[in-house]
C-alpha cells in the first residue's frame, strides 16, 4: 500500500449514513441508489463521529492498511460531511493506523481549502516531500461526452469540470480515479461499448491512476 497504483489488496468500503447528495434530491443522476442509504433525518457531527469510530471498531487497519471512505454522494460537499468535521474524522483514522485513503465527491465540490484541511487531517507529520499524498479522490465520470453525460445519464456536470477538478489534485500533489459507466441509457450496446473505451483513455491520459468500470444491474 506504500503505492497505491500497485495491487493486489483488500479495502473495505465504509459509507457514512449522511443527509443526502443534493444532486438526487434535485434531478439525480439516473441509474444512481445511493441516495437509498442517506439518513431521512438531519445528520449532526456527533452522529458522523459515531459512526467513524464504529467503522475502527469493526475494521484492523493492520489487516486494511488501505480504506474507502466516503459519504452517500460527495464527502467534500459541505451539507454531508461539514468542512468542519471532516479534518477530524480522517485524523480519527490516521491515528487509528490507516495508511491509505480512498473519498469519492462531485467535482463542483473540489477546493483548495478542503484538500488542504484533508492533507492536514490525515497526512503523518513530518510530511514526505517524495511521491503523493495517501489520499485519493474519486469521482463518477461515467462519460467523457457531454451529450451522454447529459441525457443518458443525467449527471449536471460538463467533462471541463473534471478537467479543473483534476488539475486542482495535481498541484496538491493528491491521487484521484474515475468511475466509467457501462449500461447507459438510450444507446447501444456497440456504442456504449465504445463511449467507455474513450472515456477510459481520457481519464488514464488525464492522470487518472484507476478506473472503475461500473455497470448498470436491472
């Protein structure tokens, strides 16, 4: 887990039961669920505390070095995880002896602060000045064509905004990857075969150091 790019390895994916992505509650993105495991109730710190602590509980970071968290839509977005908050739910688990983080967020959410205060919570002091940070961002691409973006998966967002996300995490010295859906709506199998291909290259040529390949179940 020193590198991340290297593998094999198991890591756990934790969710935290937060207020939902205010993009499923406006539109939504149209093969998304995750908006089923939102709280229905207000989510306060003290509630995204609990539930960190509970997942170093279940979880041995000695076993799971490396670990997937993130929120029910974008862990970066203020109205499920306070900018305030999350500095310390990631220093709660550096301290716990994670070495390895993995968050997933919209792209409009991405901001120099909060990749800062992120580093400052879960980088080990003194900082290396070798390499990346061992943190990385995750982000649901799905399509690098606007159209398909737009009216086959509903997504509200444009591939520059991912541009400019990207760019942000590379002078931060931060990973990132990219979820590519396969099973898009209103298109082909051959054409959605192929519009994943290209947006698997754009995002390996624009940094991307995974790629998912996530598909549509009925």
């Amino acid at each position: 887990v020193d590198d991340p790019v290297q593998g094999p390895y198991v890591m756990p994916l934790v969710t935290l039961r937060t207020n939902p992505c205010r993009w499923s509650v406006s539109a939504g993105c149209v093969m998304c669920g995750y908006h089923l495991g939102a709280s229905r109730e207000p989510i306060t710190d003290d509630h995204l505390v609990s539930q960190t602590s509970d997942a170093i509980r279940r979880l041995n970071p000695s076993v799971y070095p490396s670990i997937v968290f993130t929120s029910n839509g974008s862990f970066l977005d203020h109205a499920e995880v306070s900018d305030e908050i999350r500095p310390v739910l990631l220093r709660m688990l550096r301290e716990a002896g994670f070495r390895f983080l993995v968050t997933e967020t919209r792209p409009e959410f991405i901001t120099p602060s909060r990749l800062d205060a992120m580093i400052e919570g879960f980088v080990p002091t003194p900082r290396s000045v070798e390499g990346r940070y061992p943190i990385s961002i995750s982000f649901g691409l799905e399509s690098s064509n606007d159209v398909v973006q737009q009216y086959c998966v509903n997504k509200g967002r444009r591939l520059k905004d991912y541009l400019i996300a990207f760019d942000m995490l590379r002078r931060k010295n931060l990973h990132y990857d990219c979820y590519v859906l396969l099973g898009k709506l209103f298109m082909t199998a051959r054409e959605d075969v192929e519009d994943a291909i290209a947006t698997i290259k754009l995002a390996v040529d624009n940094g991307a150091e995974y790629v998912f390949v996530m598909v549509t179940n009925m």
